[in-house]
C-alpha cells in the first residue's frame, strides 16, 4: 500500500485538501448561529462542545490527508465520505442539542471512526499504523459518551458530550497511549507529511475561520439597509477582521514551519499549536456574532450579555495567540496579555455607549497590539523559533 501514502516531494497542500476545508466555511457559520439564537451560559457552553467536536473532525481530516497521496483516485474517493459527514454535522449543528443530536454525533463518529479504520487498513506494515490504533482507542473510550448524549436531554447531554472531547484532547496531550503500545514519541510527528505542510494546512484552517466574521459581517450587512451607523459597524467589523489576520501571521504564524523543524519535542509543539487554534476559533466564532449584534443594532440598546460576547471574541483570540507565541518561540509577549485584559476590564464600563463604540474599542485594542507587533519586530527583525523543549 506504498503507492497510497504521501510523498515527501508534496510538502504543499493539495486541491482536495482545499475542498475538504471547504465545508468548515458552513460549520464555522452554523456554530454563530448556534450562539446568536442561544445567547446565554447555556448557549456558550453547547456552542463551545460543538466547536470542540468540530475541532476533532478537522484534525482527523488533516491527518487522513497528511498521510495519503492526495493525488491518488482511491485517496480521493475514501475521502469523500469524511468530507460528506462533515457536510451532514455541520447541517445539523443549529439542532444538535434538539432533535438533531443523533444525526449530529452518528455523522461525527462516521468521520472519525470511518477515517481511522481506512487508515489502519491502508497502513498495514507501515510504522505510522501504531498511532493511528492509539488514536483509534482513545476515540473508542468517548464514543459511549458521545452515543448516550444523543438520547439525553439538555445538560446531561452537554456535559456527557464535553466530557468526550475533552477525552479526545487529552489522549492529544499525553501522546495518545494504549495498552502494551505506550504512546506517541515526542521527537516527530507519526503521521504527518512535513513540516512545510503541517505548517499550511493551520494557516489553510485559520483563513478557513476568517471567512466567517466575513461572511456573517457582509450578510447581515445586506440585510441592514446600507444606512450611515450600519456601514460604519460593517467597516470596524471587517477591521477587525483584518486585524486577526495581521496579528496571527505576524511571526508566529509565518514561522511555525521553522518551529517545528527547530523543537526538539514536536508532540509539544503539536498539541500547543492544536490547542491555540481551537481557542483562537472560539474567537473568531464569537467575534463573528458580534458582528451581526453590531451590525444590526449599532446604535441600539446595550445588553450586559452583547458586550461580553463583542469584547469576549477578541480576548478569547488573543488568549489563543498567545498560546500560538509560545508553542513557536517559548515566550509570550506583553501586549497579547495586556489586550486581553483590557478588553476583560474595560466590559463594566461598556454598558453606558452604543454597541458601534463598545466594537469600535475591541478594534482599536486590537490594532494596538498589531502596532505594538511592528515595533517589535523592527527592533528584533532576527528573531528564530525557539520552541519550548
């Protein structure tokens, strides 16, 4: 089964991988929908499950296609079916703690046990077939948490389901070990086609991401009527946008090919770098529907539980990136810390200007930090990974 594994002359990421991240446009769009109609603790946490699950079906995906020839007819048929189950979960996302929870969790289990099953098969005799069992096992372990979610109600099935991914990161964590298999090493990645690609496909994910403050933004735009307060909400929003994108590339994002090539434990890097994009994606999703309270209502009334969510975004993000900072240079640089925490602190205050000013602040945070990066940079042009060991 050689002819079927990737080469290591396709360091580049290929059209099927392009298209199998297609469908995470939807998923990302479902999950702020999911938040908008449900704007409450409550409503936080499902949206923060289901991101999870979806989280855990991007990096089983991106793994498949790490390893597999994307070039090759039968690589590209076994792919369809994950991306199609991915397509199905994200359709019913919006009723997945109502009467969609078995489609939900039945298509999520499909993807990731179908993928592994595949894999295994295909990696008979090949050293990489280990983990993809460890793996196997590990998702083994929460699928009875995720099967009797779907028949529970409420939040027994948002706990019983959180508790299976956070089954799945923590296998992630500590190398995914199993019975007299041990776990991952800690010195390459098992099933990944270069350092080059890893690096693409995060970025690939993360632009994946950006297209949803875009979309919702320019949405709800439409449907706002053009006037003088929504034209302006639609501008910071959209800055916002590109500020995430600035402050993601700059350094951390345009060098952690190089980080991974320079650590010396790369199962640390991988989880911090995972881990920095699942909560940057929390981020984003909540940036995303504030955009659309902001846009819609810019000048209207100020909910407590709004302004959390249109300064709660870019903390969240920033939080994440600052996680990203530290699995590709070992440090964290102040204004990630300090923009986080004046976004938190400057919440109270918030309740007494309209919505356009409270997302006009997290902009102008934002760039500061953006700012603060050029600074930085010029005075260390230089500067190299230096991943933690």
């Amino acid at each position: 089964m050689a002819v079927l594994l990737r080469r290591p002359e396709q360091p580049r990421a290929a059209f099927l991988e392009l298209f199998a991240d297609l469908v995470f446009v939807l998923a990302f769009v479902q999950l702020s929908l999911h938040l908008v109609e449900h704007l409450s603790w409550t409503g936080a946490f499902q949206t923060l499950v289901l991101l999870f699950a979806m989280m855990h079906a991007w990096v089983s995906t991106a793994r498949f296609t790490d390893l597999f020839d994307p070039l090759h007819p039968l690589v590209q048929l076994f792919t369809m079916p994950i991306i199609f189950g991915t397509l199905v979960m994200a359709a019913a996302t919006p009723e997945a703690f109502g009467r969609r929870g078995l489609v939900f969790i039945g298509a999520y289990l499909t993807v990731r046990l179908g993928g592994l099953a595949v894999a295994i098969f295909f990696l008979r005799g090949h050293e990489a077939q280990p983990s993809a069992v460890r793996i196997l096992f590990w998702v083994g372990m929460a699928t009875p948490a995720w099967i009797a979610g779907a028949f529970l109600p409420g939040w027994v099935r948002a706990a019983l389901w959180m508790t299976a991914a956070l089954v799945e990161y923590v296998g992630l964590a500590i190398g995914f070990p199993a019975p007299k298999m041990g776990r991952g090493a800690t010195r390459r990645f098992e099933i990944v086609a270069s350092a080059e690609h890893v690096a693409e496909r995060f970025q690939q994910f993360f632009i994946v991401a950006l297209g949803e403050p875009i979309l919702v933004a320019g949405l709800a735009f439409a449907n706002a009527g053009f006037g003088a307060a929504s034209s302006a909400a639609t501008l910071v929003a959209f800055a916002t946008t590109a500020l995430l994108w600035r402050i993601y590339i700059h350094r951390a994002g345009a060098l952690l090919a190089d980080a991974i090539t320079a650590t010396t434990n790369l199962r640390r890097t991988a989880v911090a770098t995972v881990y920095a994009h699942v909560v940057m994606a929390a981020g984003i999703v909540t940036i995303a529907v504030g955009d659309e309270l902001v846009i819609t209502h810019p000048l209207g009334h100020t909910d407590p539980a709004w302004i959390a969510v249109i300064l709660g975004g870019p903390a969240l993000f920033l939080a994440g990136r600052a996680i990203f900072e530290y699995a590709v240079f070992g440090r964290v640089s102040r204004p990630r810390v300090i923009g986080a925490l004046a976004l938190i602190a400057l919440t109270p205050a918030m309740t007494l200007v309209p919505l356009l000013a409270v997302a006009t602040t997290a902009a102008l945070i934002l760039a500061g930090v953006a700012v603060a990066d050029a600074i930085r940079a010029r005075r260390r042009p230089s500067e190299q990974p230096s991943p933690p060991s």
